[in-house]
C-alpha cells in the first residue's frame, strides 16, 4: 500500500516499525492526524503479517465508531480495499482480513462492576492503539500492555503500543511528557510532539479557528502546551 503521511507521522510511522520502542505516544494538539496515522499502521501492520490481531480501543465504543473506525473505513476505501478483501462484524466489533490478520475494537471505559478489566484479560494482541488515552484510566493502559504477546514470536516483532492523545493533566503527563522534558523517559517509550501545522493537509480556515480558541484552550489545542 501507498503511505500518504506528512513529515511528522511519517517519523513516527518509522519509530513504529523499530525494534526499540514498544509505547509510542504521538500528538499533543488537534488536527495533527492522530487517528489517521494510527489508522494506517494498524492497517499495514494487518496486511504485512497473516493472521496477527490488533486492538484498537478508546474510552466510549460510540465514539470510537463514529471517529477511529470511520478514520479506518476511509482509510480502506482509499487504498481499494472493498468487502471482498475484509468483514466487519458491528455486533462482535471486529474486522477480519482475507489473509487471517484481524481488528477487535473495545472499549476502555472504567466500569466498577469490572475493575480489572477482566473483560480484556483472555484477549490476546500483537499491536494495539488506544486513540484518546487522555481520557484512558492508567489501569487500563497497563491491561493493554499486558495483552501484547500474540504471534510475537512467530514474526520476531517489538510489542507495540501506539497512543494518540491532547495535553492533559492526567496521569499521562506524569508518565511521559515530564519525564521526556526532563530526558528520564525509559528508553523503550518516546513521545512525539506533533501540532496541527504539521499537518500540511488542514485548511487554512481550521487553523484560524484553533488560533482564535479562549486562551487555555488555544494553548492546549493549538500550541499543544501542557501547561496550559
């Protein structure tokens, strides 16, 4: 397939491909292609390795269907990618490859009466890409790390996790952006900055419109500053 990636994702699609890093978090700003870029690592890694499974999980299913999985179905409609070469099945919410590779898409919202996640235990990945982990609980972010071990041997693979996110004061800052400001990040993990002028695909108009957002979120949505 034919990658059409701006600079900055095309990057961080290399880093995706490396047998250094295993949890790649990418983004820090709207319109930068997150899903996009995620969308289409899921899809090459799928169609380069037969009968691999990959997660992709946000906090909601709906709003992973009407974001992520639409990113992806486009992302299939532009390569040529019909019904003859894939199923998707809504009421299981995975799709499966002619080749045996498959996506199994979850949800990752924290529900009391599974706290565990025990839902995601017997689930066993080779990738996994969790869109949004801002709004992710860190619990979860360890399950999915821990789900990484399919056919990893059988194609020497790296287990990977690929996260797109906003700047947050979650978690998520504590465990990467601080530690890779201060150059303490653990070697295995990287984070990207990657802004919406990046993206050299946006219309002018959308940038005007991040530019002229109250100030919190002009910093935080367009400067992608996390100390908004």
């Amino acid at each position: 397939m034919e990658i059409k990636l701006h600079k900055k994702q095309y990057e961080t699609f290399k880093i995706l491909l490396d047998k250094t890093h295993r949890e790649v978090l990418y983004g820090g700003a709207k319109g930068s292609g997150k899903s996009y870029l995620g969308s289409v690592w899921v899809l090459y890694m799928c169609l380069t390795y037969p009968g691999i499974r990959a997660l992709i999980g946000r906090t909601v299913l709906t709003q992973l269907r009407v974001t992520t999985i639409k990113t992806l179905l486009d992302l299939f409609k532009e390569h040529g990618i019909t019904t003859e070469h894939y199923t998707y099945n809504q009421q299981s919410n995975e799709i499966k490859f002619f080749n045996g590779s498959e996506i199994v898409f979850r949800d990752l919202q924290y529900n009391p009466g599974d706290r565990n996640y025990d839902s995601l235990g017997g689930l066993e990945c080779t990738i996994a890409f969790i869109d949004e982990i801002s709004q992710v609980s860190r619990q979860a972010y360890d399950v999915v790390r821990s789900l990484l071990r399919y056919k990893i041997n059988e194609y020497q693979l790296t287990p990977k996790l690929f996260m797109s996110c906003n700047p947050t004061n979650s978690w998520l800052k504590s465990e990467f952006y601080t530690p890779h400001i201060n150059q303490t990040l653990e070697p295995y993990k990287i984070f990207i900055q990657a802004l919406p002028t990046d993206n050299k695909n946006l219309p002018p108009e959308y940038l005007e419109i991040l530019r002229n957002l109250p100030p919190k979120q002009m910093k935080r949505l367009y400067l992608g500053d996390w100390n908004y």
